[in-house]
C-alpha cells in the first residue's frame, strides 16, 4: 500500500501565522493589521472589512472585500472554499460584527417574529463563529483577525476579553497563536502610546504561543510583528 500523501518530513510543514487582536474603538486595530497585511512575507493579501473603515488603509495595495451582511460573507466563504485564489494571508476585521450577523441570522432562523436571543440562537452563533475560523484556517494563509473588546467577570474579577458572548470569547482566540490587546496607555517615558500586550494577566486574555514577542510593545510595527513571529515559526520546525 502507498505511503499516504499526508505524511511528510517536519522540515516540509508549512508553519502559518494566526494572529487576533482585541481593542476599543479607535485604539488602531484596522491599521495595525493593515500594515502586517502589507509585509512582503504574506502578500498577496485579502483584506475582508466588515464595518466599511477602509478609509484608514486607503494607501495599502492589497485587495479588499467589503461585506456588509451574513449571506454576503458565505459567499465569499464559498468562493474562497474553491481554492485557487491565490491569496497568502487573509485579514477579517472586524470578526465581532459578523458574529452579531451570525447571531441575528440565528434568531430569526428560529424565529422570523422573535425580538430578543435566546440560548439556541447563542449556541447556534457558537458552532458557527468557531467553525468559521476553522475554516479559514484550512484555507492554508496566514490568518489575522480583530475584534472590539468587552470586560467579562470571571470568578469575581473583571477580566478584557474580545467582544463574542459567552464561551465564543474563548473558544474563537483559543484557534489562534497569538492573542493579543490593543490600547492606548502610556510609554517608558510618561508619554502616550499604543501599547500591545502579548502575555496575558489576571484581568487582561492575551497569549503567544510562538514565544516571539516581548509582554508589552510599545508602538507596534506591524512589519517587524510579522518578521518576529514567522522567523520563531520557522526557527521551531
């Protein structure tokens, strides 16, 4: 019997970046993953915008899908499903907002009358928020995505997690490498600053899973995030 296809040598795995980030508005997610889209280690990109901010990444050069509802994200999905687009990377920002179509969708596919989630439509949006990710994840590109942040109390403590309700706020980062939080605070030197956390806290999720980045970056460029992390990746073959 042949030797199935599937098994190779590590040194011929292909390692590819996952990589989230969670912020408020305004904090600088949609450039900073505009400029990581923008590195030549993962051009060509496709840069899906789900709330129409293109106007922050006007001067970047790769292609942009607007979408704008649930239906128009599956077909989307359904093309990229094909293979042969070409892509290296895909960026998704923000993934909140299509979790909330997802959710409607939910709702009113259990009820075209109902006014408010109930416990199907959540555990509907779950499965399907998670096997999204999963999916673009199988598509073989390096895979960046965003969303809002909201504080969750977690055993008497309020801890900064994305914006996804309930276990969706941990089932979804947990897919990714790298789990970071986007914010505004203050540098070295007093002065203010975007900051990324990298290592998580008692009240903040943040993870590296590559072992790259330092706890806490000050002013982060997205070129050099892409050229720490993938050389790790490759170092670990």
């Amino acid at each position: 019997m042949k030797k199935p296809d599937f098994i190779k040598p590590m040194s011929e795995i292909n390692y590819l970046m996952s990589f989230f980030v969670f912020g408020s508005p305004g904090v600088g997610k949609t450039p900073l993953l505009a400029a990581m889209a923008d590195s030549p280690a993962l051009s060509p990109t496709l840069f899906i915008i789900a709330d129409r901010g293109t106007r922050s990444i006007s001067n970047r050069s790769f292609e942009v899908a607007e979408v704008s509802s649930w239906k128009a994200m599956q077909v989307l999905v359904d093309w990229l499903y094909q293979g042969g687009h070409g892509y290296n990377s895909i960026v998704i920002d923000p993934l909140s907002t299509i979790y909330k179509w997802i959710l409607v969708d939910a709702m009113e596919q259990r009820d075209k009358n109902a006014t408010a989630f109930d416990r199907r439509d959540y555990g509907v949006a779950l499965l399907t928020i998670h096997k999204l990710v999963v999916l673009f994840k199988s598509f073989g590109v390096h895979l960046l995505v965003s969303t809002l942040e909201q504080t969750f109390e977690v055993r008497n403590i309020n801890v900064m997690k994305p914006m996804l309700a309930g276990q969706a706020a941990d089932l979804v980062p947990s897919e990714f490498d790298v789990v970071t939080r986007l914010y505004i605070g203050k540098d070295s030197g007093g002065k203010t600053a975007q900051l990324l956390r990298t290592r998580g806290t008692p009240t903040v999720m943040a993870r590296d899973r590559s072992m790259s980045l330092n706890d806490v970056i000050t002013r982060p460029d997205g070129d050099t995030l892409v050229k720490t992390i993938l050389a790790q990746l490759s170092e670990g073959k």
